[in-house]
C-alpha cells in the first residue's frame, strides 16, 4: 500500500507503523517511529547489532549486500536476517521483526550503590518569614523587607543575598508577598533567593541526584530536610540509539554537527525528566518542589548533557572542556524541576575520567586514609585510582565494551534471557548456566563473560595465551569447530533456548509465537576481545602501580566500583587477571559509587567542596605517555598474567587442577 | 475611499496613513502609524493635550463632544481642532494635521551633566593570554587553561573566577581557542570570563552609560581603558504616548496590564537601543564590544525598564520593588550590547526617589563633606537631599508638570520655538522674549515659567498671592480679560507668532503654508498652578530642614540639579520662592547628574560600591508624614513666601521697587 510513493513500513512486535521514502534505511524509520534497536557504530553498518528479520517484502530489499554478509549466518540469511542500517526501503512495503537481541530492551539497572552517611548541609534551605507590613515610616523596597526578614529571622547575611530576577518579574514578587499576606516561605539557594511561597512550607524541600551513565540513568529523588533518598527510577540512556559506546556517540555529533549535539542532548534529558516524573508520582511531590539537581557521569556524558563541543577529549591529548564543577540553570538544559533551579555537575578529571570516578574516590574517603588504597571501575573506559592521603594518582584505559557484551558473537546486556552466570567442571567438563529471570537463553551478559574464560581455563578448555585446546574436543562435543571453520564453545543449545514470545498479528491482536533455538557459544575470537578488555584494565592497574613505585602488596584495599562491578564473580576476575592479584577479602565492593557521589553532593556543599578538592588534588596520569605501555599490555593478554609469580593464589590454583608444571608451562593432554 | 468598511486616516505633516475600522480612535490610530502625539492623561480625555486639527472629514465626526469643550477654545473649534483621544473614525476618510504643540517633538535635550573626575576602575576588564598548547603532559581543561592563565599571567585569583556558559556552549569555546591558535583576549566581568576573543583585542573595550528620564534618555558610549567619553546620544523618551508622566504610565500599566508593561518596557528599551547604535556609528564601535551597561533614572523608570510590577509604588506608603544596584543580563531586557552582557541599574532610595538622586548625592560628594549642602533636583518629581558625612535625608515632592509646559494653557516643552525667557521692565512695563532657535513664538516653557511670575512680581502687575492686579490694565494692554472673562497677560502677540511651515500637500509634494498666529498668554490658572508647583517644592525643602533641625542660614551650597535646573534663571527662582533664600554664589548647577552619576558607576566598581553605600545611608523621609505639611504648602504658595522676612534679598528689592512697604504689605496702585 502506498501513499505518494511512500511504502508502508511496520515493526514487530512494536507494532509502529508508518509511510517511508524509498531510499530510507530501516534504522532511519525505525529511530523517527521510536522503534527501540541496538546499534554500537550508529549505523556504519559495522558493528553488526542491527539485525532484524524481514517477514513480508525481504524480496524487494535486494541480495544480501557484503557488509551484511560479515555479521550474518547462513541460517540467518535463510530465515531473512537483514542490517536495519545497511536495507532500503525500496518499492514494496515491508513488515520487519526486531528480534529481542537487537532490542535496548529492559535491562537490569543496579540503582543504588555504597551509602556514605553524611549530614545534610544542603545548598537549598527554605525559611518561613511573617514580614510587618509597610507603613509611612516603614517604607522599604519589597525586596530589602524579605532579605532583612531573612538576617533579622534567621541570621543570614543580607548583603550577600539576593532575590532572583525571576523572582521579582515573572512571579511578581510585590503581588505575591500581599496576596499571602505577607507570610511567605522564602527558598534560598546559595546565595539567592530563588523562590517565595505563600505560607510556610518549610517542610516540603527536594532534590534531584542522577547518575547519567552511557549506558543506564538513575535517578534519586531526596528529601533535602532529612538528607534522605524517597524515591529512586531509571531508565536506559536514551542516547544508545545513536551510538552505544561514547566514541560513536561523540562521532554522531562530529559527523551531523549541532543538530546531533542537540539530539544527545535533548535524549538524556527526556530520559532524565521521565526518571524525574515517575519519582514526583511515587513520592508526591511536585516537579517545582525539586529546587536542585546534581549529576555525575563520565566526561563525555558531562559533554552530552551540558552541551559542550565533544570533539577535542576524543583526540590525543584529550582534554576535557571543563574540569571544575559547573552550575547550569535547569531550565537552560531543559530540566523539569522548580523553573529558576540549578543543576550541579560534580567536577571531572582529565581524559575521560569523569565525575563517576571522582564520586568513588569520595565515597571511599581514598584520599583521607593513612594506608594505600586502590580502585576500579569498570566500564568501557575503566578508572582506575590508586593512593592515600599524600597523592592519589588516576587514569583511564579504553577497555571497550567487550564485558557489555559488545564485539562479542552472541553478547548482549543484562537484560531478560541473558546468560549471567557459567560454571565448568574441571573434571567432568559439565556446564551449568543460569539467566537473567530465568528465560530461556538468548545471549550472553558481562558477568557470565568474565566466568567463561576463567571456567575454560580451569577446566583446561583454553591455555594460558587464551587458545582453545584443540585436543580436548574429544572429551566435550561443546568444543567444536563452527561452519566457517573456527574453534567455538557451546555454552547453551539450541532446544534450551527456543522460546515462546508474544507476537502482534494485526493491530491490538497477540498471537503467541515460537522461536526456534540457536546454540549459543563463545568463539576463539570472542575470547580474544575479553583478553583484550582485561588486559587493557590490568595494563592500567599496572602501570599505574609502577608510576607510584608500587606493588599490589601495598595495597590495603580494592575498591571494586560501578554496577557492574557488583554483578562480577571477583575471583574469576582475578583468575582471568582482570586485576592485581590480592588476597579475596581486600576486594571490596563499592556498587553505583557515582549514584552515592551525587547524591552525596546535593545534601552537603561540604561534600561539593569536597568533590573539588579531589578534582583538583588528585593527578591524572596519561597511559598513552608510558613507554612501557605496549610491553605490559602484552603481557596482561596472559590469563592470568605472563609471570604467574605475580598471581600466587591463581598458580596455586593452576597448579593444583594439574594445568601448570612446578615451572608454570602449561600442560596439554596427549 | 474605503477598504472592508475601512477609512483612510491620514496624518500632517507626517504623512503617515492606513485604513481604520468605524469606532478607532484618532489617537489609537496615530499610535499604531507611530505618529507622534502628546497625552499626559494616557487618552482619558482629561488632559486636552492632543488637540489635532481635521482638515478633511469634519462634519463626519459629529458635533464637539462636552469633554472637547473643556479643553478646546471658540476659535479652536472654528477652525476644526478636536481632541484626538476623544473623536472616533466613523464613515469617511480623513485627513488630520497634528500642530506642534500637540507633538512630542525634537526637543532640546540636555545630555551632559557635571564632569567628576573618576580614575577608571571598570568591572569589564580585557586579558590578552598566550595559552600553552595542551600536550600528553599538559590535558588540563580548556577552561582550566584559560584560567590558569589568567592567574599566571594577570595574578586574577582563579578560585574564583568561571568561564560564562554561553561562552563555552554558544561560542564553542573549544574550536574557538584552537581556531585562534591559542593567542586569545579573555573578557572578564566581575569574576566571569563573559567572552573570549581571537587575537588581540585589549585596546578595544567599551560600555554604555544611560539616564533613563520620564521625558528623555541620554546615552554615552564610553571607552573603558580611558573613562572617557566617545559618543553621545539622546532621544525623547517613547513612553511618552503613553503617559506624559510617571502616574499616568503607572495607570496605564494597571489598566491594560502585563502587554502594556511589555510596551513600556520595549518602547524605552527601542529607545535606548537607537541611541546605543547611533553612538556606535559615531564612534564606529560594534555592537557587541559593549561589555556593559549603566543606567539611573527614577523609581519608576527603574520598574519599567526592568519590568518590576509598579502599582504598589503608586499607593502609600510608596515601597518600590528593589532599592539596590540590580544586575541583569542585557539580552534578557532586549538591549544591544554584547549578548552577554550585564545592565548595572543603579540603587534607588524611597518612594519616588531614584538612582538619579543618588547619583546628584554621588557627584556632589554631599555624604563625604564636613559642610551641610543641600539639592534639588527640578522635576515631576523634586527630589531634595539636605545633610554631611553624618547624616543625609531626602524627600520627594509631586511637584506636577507645570514647569514642564505641562496644565498650563500655552505651556510646551522647550524645542523650536517655545518662549524660554521673559523680561519686562518695572517701570516701562516693556516686554521681551526670546524663542528656542529664534523661531516664531508657539508656546511657553519652563525657564520662562520661572521667568514670568518673577517679572510680573517686580513689575507690580501680579500681588505676593500671584493675583494680577488688574488697575494695572490702565497701564498695560497686555494684561486683559479674555473672552471667557477672566484675567490674562499677553506674551506674545498673535503677529508675532504667525508662521510659515512646509506642508506634504500630496504624498512627497511639500507646500509652503502660512499658520496664522494666537496671543500666548499667561493666564491667572497658569499662575496658579506655577505657584502650586513651586509651592510643593519649597515646601519639600522647607519641612526637611525643619525635620533636620536646620534653617537656610545653615546650608553652605545649594545644588540646582536636573536637565531643567540648568536653564533656569536661579535668581528669578529665588525671586518667586522655588526654595529656600540664599546668597546667589551659593547656588550651584551640577546640570543632569543622573547621567554623570551613569557614567561614574560605569568606569568604576568603586563608584558602584559608594553608590550602595549611599542608598544605604541616605534616610528617606516622607512628608506625608509630617503634620505641618498643609500649613507650609499654604505659606509657600505667597511670592516668593509668606513671611517675607525668611526672604531679606527679595524683599530689599521688592521695597526697593517700590511693591511692599517697610511692614511687607503689599501696595496696590491707587
């Protein structure tokens, strides 16, 4: 059916439809109709993400072009897999499935993380004044009467005070004070009067902390009184569609200009006004009852959100814009809280160490301690801190997103049907997976990515270099060679992860539907990413120690930080080598440190000074600069390590299982 | 000639025309051509000042209304003049000359005030920075290295310095310090690096000072290196049309609400901004090189420019909105300066009194003397301040227009043409006047309205109660009775007065035509209202030395301040009681302060901080208060006053002349 030459497009199981231009990728209409789908490379057609199935019009689409070829199966190309990125619409319409792997989706979101007790100092502060009226012989200006109210009644200075513009114009300041009858509860932010309401009110005053992670928001909503969290939501970053990972989202902006940059912008902060609404819902507030929000997030996400031009901190030497933190108006940035408030983002570091590091070091007091701490936080770009209250050093290495299922075959987030956790029996080689609400199996998540190769390197499944063993293929059928002729593990079947979904047939009618099982498996080339990953993130850890004359014996503590983190098996990690060895109980677990630093923030200006004085006191340390980078790099591609030496507990491990000589060479099976 | 039941409406000599619905006003259709037409009554019908006179169309607008008799005389009606406000558009066209005296008019506006040496201290100050090129070694922030340089090179305390949002996000200051090779000019206001500019531009950094009068503004653009002045502008105020004077505009507010304050504000604002790009033709500056911005100007004009809510200042007890300095950012109020530029409003005192008060206390230095020195500034409203270093008082009296031109029947402002000084001789009873610009007399203004009674006084043909004395008609015919039957004294001959003005016969055709010329008169109503008007001024002065302990005898220097006080012949004002009886060298002009005390807070922050200590000191008393209030505006209303003794020099000359005897009685030809 057409309409002026356009050719209807629908998208299952959404069931957004729309008319569409021949010449239209299926990305584009899918992003215009809100039709939720992945994509790491924001549509280069190079990260193979995209993938949808065409189940009416696949013949109008043309062969199965190159590009695709890379990221589809041969069964996939049978049941009509396309790149959403890389088809046209062309002169037919099209009815498109999104199978769920390609979806955002519903993830699980780690909200809350570490809390740090601390007493509520807000920079917000509300004040119940009964002003006496003006008389002949009382003749003061409304404003002086309020602010005098303020240092007569409370003791405030007056002459730094003032009463905002705003206040005094738009809300009619002379009109309100006389319609409430001179009983009014003036709101003071820092240094301003940013609101005057009718009567006393002094018991209803909130604030907005978010953590914008690249990809997760989470909000808190908090009584600033109490200094205590009411209500909390989150949501995925709106931003994914336009590129997963921060370099595609900072190439978006670079390839489209301004309108991109407004895009990312109005994204995160639609994401973030939803979080906002359905925090007021939950706790009764209303939006103009938020009379401050503070935000923490990676640099690039500081650069997304407050607008700053991202292109510079993507190229050596990566400067950020702004280090220090910065005040926004919230209506400036398109905010739904009170109109005249202010949004705090917490200082960043250099490179892209963000306002999410900062909070860890100050959630953890890093900086305040006697004895030597270390920290990391593992990301896409993983943080890493590691001092006592002399110095503390940081930096922050490209891990990429392999541990968010990225580059990864069958890899895809925490959400619904994703395999979380993988255990192999060293002996008997028998695999026991679970997933994320018990669904059948559609992928693999970053927790699960850590246990494989520690399990396939324990059960001798994979050497030290990360290689399969070929040999062992004759103990376990999971170990075989994939059509194309590499080495893969199969950690779930395909009758295990046929599953039955909800399909809509036609408008508001749902049919339920079975769709046939896939093996899922982890390739040789897989495993090349997560050493990749890991060894970037020891390399850092590394380095970083040696900059400071260091070894992991000094250590007192590892704060292990982010939500991911939290997910993690730590010692599978540390058997993997994902860090420096220590013994189990110093690894600590710090969670969504950058949720606890803004929320820190909003109920303290100490702790904003606070957040400061890290910003300023901590040194970055560029990795790039170490010569030694490459040689150490290569080294940490080792599980664990090249020199067991440096992972006793791990050799010991090794050893006992019978995968080591006492010269820790590695022993394959006859 | 109609369009849609529409009628034309052409208005002389502008030559401005458009087509009106039935029931328009004269008035709402000038308004809407932009022709300019006086009203002190804002269009109520009260004030009988937009007398126009319909050349085509009479008969179609009906008889003259009794509102028109009130104002209008027999020979005025003969010749077709109606009020503008009053008659409506109704079934023909029209075609409407608008007399001079009915027009606002090119005025003679007096823009310099009292030059006080000043040593420039601007808050906008320029900083040319050789940046280091960020390296692996160096990544600080771009706005950190702006800082930082700042600090280095200028020793500017980086803690509390930021860089102005828009500066980063709206001018793209990353691609702009490297577009610039990092060879830039930081802008810094106050603490905020407000603009950043390419290269360097240190020698060109300027700002604009502005006196905000209910009649007129003066704007000076200023270099700020040098304090100096560059260019000069002024323009009529164009809220004129919609209110001659502060109350009327006031009401105007009240009546039509928030769109009228909005075309209040937007109409001083245009205002403001011709002037601005006129001077910066002159002076071929850019728009966007005024860093900032001063204005004064009375209680009033402050709540119109910056749109404060202006009923209550309108009611006792008087309060106004805000009596301090006021930031507010120049985009926000529509001015033409840099975009990110600040509006420095000076700070106000009481009821009317305003930052053009303060800024007569500013430039007289009256706070920091030993010696009491007292002023008056001449105006709708006369502001009077009495006092030394410890203490200084003022009031404010609603002296009215009648030395504007304004309720006095011949009255006018002073541009082409206005009778601005008389003389008659005592004994010939001979009269002389001169005219603004020699042009044939067509009204009086205020320097003559001093003038006149003061002359009459001396010639004996007005008693000490301002009555004429009418056997002195044998005498002269200038003093007669009108056609009405009441007592006037001729000025001006109707010979005198005709004159030739060119007139646009058809649209570009101008013809020269010959006005036929009136008597200008002064009539008993004149000089009553006159007396009324001085009266309220003496009686201001007189109640705060008397609240202040004080007698003329103690005042060391009497300020005459105002545009208005400039023009005045000080010993005639003496002569008539305008105020308190003084030795002539102790009467000092200081001329438009309020545009010196502009100019002084815009070149130094100094200036600005004793600018609040003086709103701060000053106490502001209202006479409303005072109980003898009656009885002195009685005894003030007598030539120059009731008891001639308060006045020896005017009585020594009027015994002298022969008026009074040796008891003060006054003697009345036989």
């Amino acid at each position: 059916m057409s309409s002026e030459d356009k050719y209807e497009v629908v998208f299952f199981p959404h069931g957004r439809r729309d008319f569409f231009a021949p010449g239209t990728t299926l990305m584009e209409a899918a992003d215009k109709l809100g039709v939720d789908l992945s994509t790491v490379c924001g549509g280069k057609g190079t990260c193979g993400k995209c993938k949808v199935r065409i189940d009416e019009g696949n013949e109008s689409l043309g062969p199965v072009k190159p590009g695709e070829m890379r990221h589809l199966t041969k069964d996939m190309i049978e049941q009509r897999y396309r790149l959403a990125c890389l088809v046209k619409v062309k002169n037919a319409p099209l009815k498109v499935y999104v199978p769920e792997i390609s979806r955002v989706g519903k993830q699980r979101l780690q909200t809350e993380g570490l809390e740090v007790p601390v007493t509520p100092k807000p920079m917000v502060r509300k004040y119940f004044l009964k002003l006496p009226v003006p008389t002949l012989h009382d003749m003061r200006a409304d404003e002086e009467r309020l602010l005098d109210a303020l240092s007569d009644q409370y003791g405030l200075d007056k002459n730094k005070l003032r009463v905002d513009y705003d206040v005094i114009v738009k809300d009619y300041l002379p009109i309100k004070l006389r319609e409430a009858n001179w009983e009014v509860t003036a709101v003071v932010w820092n240094d301003k009067v940013m609101a005057v309401e009718p009567g006393n009110t002094t018991d209803r005053c909130f604030g907005f902390a978010c953590d914008i992670g690249s990809t997760k928001l989470a909000g808190f909503l908090m009584d600033l009184n109490q200094g205590k969290v009411i209500a909390v939501g989150s949501r995925m970053n709106p931003q994914i569609p336009m590129g997963e990972d921060v370099l595609s989202r900072i190439s978006y902006v670079l390839f489209y200009g301004e309108e991109a940059q407004d895009k990312l912008q109005k994204a995160v902060v639609g994401g973030i006004n939803e979080i906002i609404d359905e925090c007021c819902e939950k706790a009764g507030v209303k939006n103009n009852e938020i009379y401050e929000m503070t935000f923490v997030g990676n640099v690039a996400m500081q650069m997304f959100f407050l607008k700053y031009w991202p292109k510079h901190v993507a190229y050596s030497p990566y400067p950020p814009v702004v280090r220090r933190g910065v005040y926004v108006p919230t209506a400036r940035l398109g905010l739904k809280g009170h109109p005249y408030s202010q949004a705090y983002y917490l200082p960043v570091f250099g490179g892209f160490v963000g306002a999410d590091q900062l909070a860890v070091i100050m959630a953890t007091r890093m900086l305040d301690r006697d004895e030597i701490t270390m920290d990391l936080d593992i990301g896409t770009n993983t943080e890493i801190a590691v001092g006592n209250r002399e110095l503390v050093t940081c930096d922050s290495c490209a891990s990429g997103p392999a541990f968010e299922g990225m580059e990864i075959k069958q890899g895809m987030r925490a959400s619904t049907g994703a395999i979380e956790k993988v255990t192999i029996d060293p002996s008997s080689l028998e695999l026991h997976y679970r997933t994320i609400e018990d669904a059948p199996a559609v992928g693999i998540c970053g927790s699960a990515l850590i246990d494989i190769p520690a399990e396939l390197l324990k059960a001798g499944l994979i050497d030290n270099k990360g290689k399969f063993v070929e040999k062992m293929a004759k103990q376990t059928d999971r170990l075989r060679r994939s059509k194309e002729g590499m080495w893969e593990y199969v950690i779930a079947w395909a009758k295990e992860t046929a599953r039955v979904v909800e399909k809509e047939v036609s408008p508001g009618v749902m049919k339920k539907e079975t769709i046939p099982g896939i093996d899922i498996v982890i390739t040789q080339g897989d495993l090349r990413e997560l050493q990749k990953a890991k060894a970037a993130m020891h390399t850092g850890a590394e380095l970083m120690l040696k900059y400071r004359g260091l070894t992991e014996k000094d250590i007192d503590k590892f704060w292990l930080a982010g939500a991911f983190g939290n997910y993690i098996d730590p010692e599978n990690a540390r058997t993997i080598g994902m860090y420096p060895e220590l013994p189990t109980e110093k690894y600590v677990f710090v969670g969504n440190a950058a949720g606890t630093g803004a929320r820190m923030a909003l109920i303290s200006t100490e702790m904003r000074e606070y957040a400061e004085e890290i910003s300023r006191k901590v040194v970055y340390y560029e990795l790039a600069v170490d010569k030694d980078f490459q040689n150490e790099y290569a080294r940490s591609q080792y599980l664990p390590y090249q020199d067991l030496n440096k992972y006793p507990l791990t050799r010991e491990l090794l050893y006992r299982l019978g995968r080591i000589d006492e010269n820790n060479k590695w022993i394959y099976p006859e």
